[in-house]
C-alpha cells in the first residue's frame, strides 16, 4: 500500500516534499528554489483546472428526477407505539408475491446504508426492492425486546444533527421530517482511567469552546498541547470534503493526484491519514492522562490509537464536538420512518430474505438476485443491483466464482481487512433512572492510561484469559437518553455495555444453530459477562439486585443477525492503510461488474453517518447527479425562505 511518507530531500516551499521529482536521477538541488516553485505552481493549476473541469461536469444537471427538488419535510405526528402497527412496517416477510412487479432496482440488506440509498432512489421516482435476511429491518437500526424491555443494537448515540446541520437536513428529508431527535446533556461522554469510585473520570463538554474549555480545567498545565491538538483536529477534519470529491471524480484522475503526491499536498486531510492518533498525540503532549482522553475516542470507530489514522479520528472528535443526539422512541424509529417512503414509490422492504447470490447476465451485468425461501430459490430481476451487505460479503459470497476470482474483485479485497468483533451485553433494570443513579451521558472505561498496550494484551490473550478481564468498556444507558421512555416502560430502565472480542475466541462453534451452541459456548460468554458486570456495577452500584434480565452477543450474534462475515461491529477495518487517499478511491459505489453498486459504510466511514454519506454517493452514481450539490441548494433556498418570513 502506498504510503504518504516519502524521502526524498524537502525544498523550502512550505516545507512540503516534491513527489513530482521521486525516482528521477538529478537530485532537485540543482533545479534551483525557483525553478522547483515554478514546477509546484505549474501542477498546482494544472490540479485546478482539472477539479474545476470535474465539478463543473459533477455540479451540471442531470435528466434524472431531483430526490431534492422540494422540502419534504412535515410536522412530526405522534409517536407510534402500537406494536401490530409497527410489524406491519418493520416485518413484512419476504414471499413471491410481495415482489413489486417492473423494479427499477433491488437493495440488499436494510442497513442505514440500505435504506437511505432506496429511499434517494424513490424520492427520483424509482420502484425499489429491499431485501433483509433477518426478521426485522433496520440492520444495526433495529432493536428487539426480552422479557418486557426494548434494547437497541447499534444506535448509541449520533452527532452533527443541531437544527441547521446539513447532516440533520438531510436526515429530515429522508424521514419527511418525523425522526424526532433528543439531545444529550452537556457532558455526553465521560472516561475514566482505573477503576471505577475508585479513579479519575473526566468529561467531554458539547460545544467547541466548551469542549476545549473543559479540557483545559482538567488539564490547567496543559492548555498549549490542547490548543493544538483542537487546532490540528478541526483542520483535518473539514478535510472529509476531499474524500468525498476523490470518491466522485474518475478514477483514474484519483489515482493520478493520489500518486503524484498532489493529493496530500493541498489537503491536510491526506497528508495527516498516514499519520497514527497515538504517535501525532505523543508529540502534542507528554501527559499519560491527557494522551488517554485525547485518544478515548477510538471504539466508536473500532480501531486501536497505534493503528488508528488520525485523519478518521478527526472526523469522529469533530463528529461530537457539538455532543450527541438519540432518537426519540429509539433507533427502530429510523427505519420505521424511511420505508413508508420506499412504499409510496412503489417499492417494498421485506424481512426474511436470504439472498444466495447475485444474478449475472450472459454479457457480465449485474441483473439480479436469487433469494432463500424455504428450500426454494426465487429469482427477483432489476436493472440495477445495490449491496448494503458489505464488500466481503458482496464480493466473497455473493458473486459467482468467475467474477469475485476477477483482478478488479481481488484488488478492493487486498486493500481492505477484517474489522474488530464486538460482545454487547444488555441490561434490563427494575428502577427509573432516578431510582438507580443513570446518566444519559456515555462511559468509556479503561484500566489505565496506555490504551494500545491495553488493548494490545487483551487481543493477544487466550480466550479463557481474556474473559477474566475485559479491559476496554463502553456503558450507554438508552432508557436515559429517550425522553418518551417512561412513558413506554414505567418503572424500567436498561443499559446497553459494549466490549470488543477476537472472532477467533468463538469460531469453533460458528456452524452451530443461534441460541443452541451448546454449554462450552454459554459457559463462556457467561464467564464475560460476569467479568463486565463486575466493573459496571462499581460504576452504578445502585443496579445491583436489581436486575431482571441479562442478553448478551458474541461476534457469532452480529454474524447471525447483521451478517458480519466475523463478527465486525464496524465492517472492513478502518485502519491507516484504509484511509490512504488510493483506497479511499477505489473503495466507491461503482464496482467492476456492470450495473452493481455498494452502499453505506465501507464506501465511507463507519456508523450511522458513513452509512448515509455512503448512500448519498451511492444514489448520486446511479441517478448520475450530484445529491449533495441538490441538498445544499435546497438548504440553502429554505434557509433564505425562512429569512423572509421573519423579516
């Protein structure tokens, strides 16, 4: 994988390295200051005019429908609570007969990513089809319930949707306004380093001057590294925008202001990816404590600091600068949502379709799928095929041997690998949050301050060794975060404990059938499970005696029910070779086969938000125009509308 790190001698302008002259045998000395200036302005205009000649073509009009031609948004009506009425959306099972007839395109899988690119695609006019393996829709959006309370699986907490957010905006368009969103309290996260009651905890405040602010109270000696490190973070951050247009633009030129090192030149975004959290962090500060918090931040994007680009890690801190939001009535309410929409066009989303392979036509196309159903196969035929399955998935299991053996396939393969498994233990609590001391605010917990050499002993740990202690803890209580809960379970509270797992540790038994793997395989979750409890119940003493029921999930479960091919809680690892600025061109909506396209977060980045950003991508490619352009001249036209209306 080519790197951003390169050694040939720096000439003074700004600093920079000059990839232009890599590999050629006069030494850029005897070129002169000048003449080295003349030929980095001569590639710098030839960059610009080359983006502007791409944006001109990606901004200009396309003959497909608008998905935002008008606001859609309208007042939000009553939360539904009726659980019939919400089968009726969420479990409609896959059958034959409920194909639509004259599909314009079939999704598989109704992630986010899922989702969002169908409801895109019905909002221009097209008839879609999604198809989900599990029982319920909504992927990692989903929530199921045991024993009289409701658990959500993925969604914890999500950031950038303050009212006159564009990531808000586009969420609204894509739920007609009625995903309600509930803000979390000034402090939405909180670490503690050591043992809890017995350790210092400290706080991430919503808001640029508060966050930053809040870490220099808590760290009075250390104001300047933190100044820095804020300065340096939103730089990169605001860089994403790049990513975006090297997604977009022909591959080819991509590949060409990737290797020519122009990339990295003019974007701070690219030019830090190849740089690790934990060594950027090293040189800001020497404060143990300080290098902890300003890392914390890495499993929501499931990678350790060392191995961690500092690129993503700047998309996340810059993420939830402004703080979190949850979903009013839960993360079922996204799904719930969007697939009325889907249905208006003329589409369907439907449950319990296990989709064996994708169709391949005589000439290489893509035009279709072949879906599980009983001990038949129901081939469902569409011009046009998306995968929200995942680029393992899509590429190793679903594609005929020929094609996923062919070098465009092999290629992506070899850029990406296997993200980190995750175990999720749920708790159902007897107690309002009141009665039992919950906070709405997230906990990361760590042991001590070195987060790589933590983590890094776990993972290399046997499994009998690892369940004995599980270092790395992430304590949400969604009971406490959604406003409506009390009005839906009285008297009822639940936490949601998130810790990573090796797949390797629960791979014997991954042919057994869920919920009858047998003793050995219980026995050790069991063992896991005690082991967390003990360390959250010093967190919130007050739950102790008090709960009711305990659900817990291997990465076998999210191999059961998300279809992670091992487990992953985020996809294809988000490491630095991932953010290099060649994979994250290749990794696009297109593919190699003709007419099938991939959708949501390994097209982008993770969670709930590379899932949509993928979508986007995705339906801008197939409707061959620019949504984002769309969305931000719609924004824009409401934003003045508003203006006129108050003056």
């Amino acid at each position: 994988m080519r790197t951003a790190h390169w050694k040939e001698e720096r000439v003074p302008f700004r600093g920079l390295p000059c990839p232009a002259f890599r590999g050629k045998e006069h030494s850029i000395s005897t070129l002169g200051e000048t003449g080295i200036k003349a030929v980095m302005w001569l590639f710098w205009i030839l960059l610009v005019l080359l983006l502007l000649a791409l944006l001109r073509k990606l901004l200009s009009g396309s003959s497909s429908p608008n998905p935002f031609s008008v606001d859609s948004r309208r007042p939000p009506a009553p939360l539904v609570t009726d659980k019939a009425v919400r089968k009726k959306v969420l479990k409609q099972v896959f059958s034959a007969a409920r194909v639509p007839e004259k599909l314009d395109a079939v999704v598989i899988g109704s992630g986010f990513g899922g989702l969002a690119v169908a409801v895109l695609l019905s909002k221009a006019g097209k008839r879609v089809l999604v198809l989900e393996q599990h029982g319920k829709a909504g992927g990692c959006c989903h929530t199921f319930n045991k024993k009289g309370f409701e658990f959500d699986v993925g969604i914890h907490y999500i950031g950038q949707l303050g009212e006159q957010s564009l990531i808000r905006f586009l969420v609204d368009q894509l739920t007609e306004g009625q995903l309600q969103w509930a803000k979390m309290p000034s402090v939405f996260d909180a670490v503690i380093l050591g043992e809890p009651g017995n350790s210092k905890t400290y706080r991430l405040y919503s808001g640029k001057k508060e966050y930053t602010e809040g870490l220099k109270k808590q760290f009075p000696d250390e104001a300047a590294a933190i100044e820095k490190y804020m300065e340096l973070t939103m730089k990169v951050a605001r860089g994403v925008t790049h990513m975006n247009i090297l997604k977009m633009m022909p591959l080819p030129l991509a590949r060409f202001l990737s290797r020519s090192g122009l990339l990295a030149w003019f974007s701070p975004f690219y030019r830090m990816a190849s740089r690790s959290v934990t060594d950027v962090i090293n040189e800001l500060t020497t404060n143990e404590q300080l290098r902890a918090v300003l890392s914390y931040i890495f499993p929501t994007y499931g990678v350790l600091p060392a191995n961690a680009s500092f690129s993503l890690h700047s998309i996340l801190v810059h993420h939830f600068l402004e703080g979190g939001w949850y979903p009013r009535g839960g993360p079922s309410e996204i799904a719930f949502h969007t697939i009325p929409l889907i249905e208006k066009a003329g589409g369907a989303v439907l449950t319990k379709a296990t989709v064996q392979s994708i169709l391949v036509n005589a000439e290489g196309k893509a035009c279709g799928v072949s879906v599980q159903k009983g001990q038949d196969l129901v081939n469902v035929h569409a011009p046009i095929v998306i995968s929200d399955a995942g680029i393992f998935n899509t590429y190793e299991r679903l594609l005929p041997v020929e094609i996923r053996n062919s070098p465009g396939i092999q290629d992506q393969l070899r850029m990406v690998d296997h993200g980190l498994g995750g175990f999720l233990v749920f708790l159902g609590l007897n107690g309002t949050k009141e009665e039992l001391g919950l906070e709405a605010t997230n906990y990361f917990i760590y042991p001590h301050h070195n987060l790589d050499e933590v983590m890094n002993r776990f993972l290399a740990a046997s499994r009998e060794e690892a369940a004995e202690n599980i270092p790395v803890l992430f304590v949400t209580t969604p009971s406490g975060k959604d406003p409506t809960w009390e009005e839906r379970y009285p008297g009822k509270s639940t936490m949601c404990i998130l810790a990573f797992a090796q797949y390797k540790w629960f791979e014997e038994w991954k042919d057994e059938k869920v919920q009858k793997r047998g003793a050995d395989y219980e026995s050790l979750k069991n063992a896991i499970v005690d082991s967390i409890l003990k360390t959250v119940v010093k967190l919130y003493p007050c739950i102790e005696g008090k709960i009711e029921c305990v659900s817990s999930g291997s990465p076998l479960s999210n191999q059961h029910y998300i279809a992670a091919p091992e487990g992953e809680i985020y996809g294809a690892d988000h490491s630095i070779s991932r953010m290099q600025a060649e994979t994250t061109a290749a990794l696009r909506p297109q593919t190699s086969v003709p007419n099938l396209y991939l959708t949501g977060q390994d097209i982008s980045t993770c969670g709930f938000m590379g899932a949509l950003h993928g979508a986007v991508l995705c339906a801008s490619v197939v409707l061959q125009r620019n949504l984002l352009w769309d969305a931000l001249r719609l924004r824009k036209t409401n934003l003045a509308n508003n203006c006129k209306k108050k003056d």
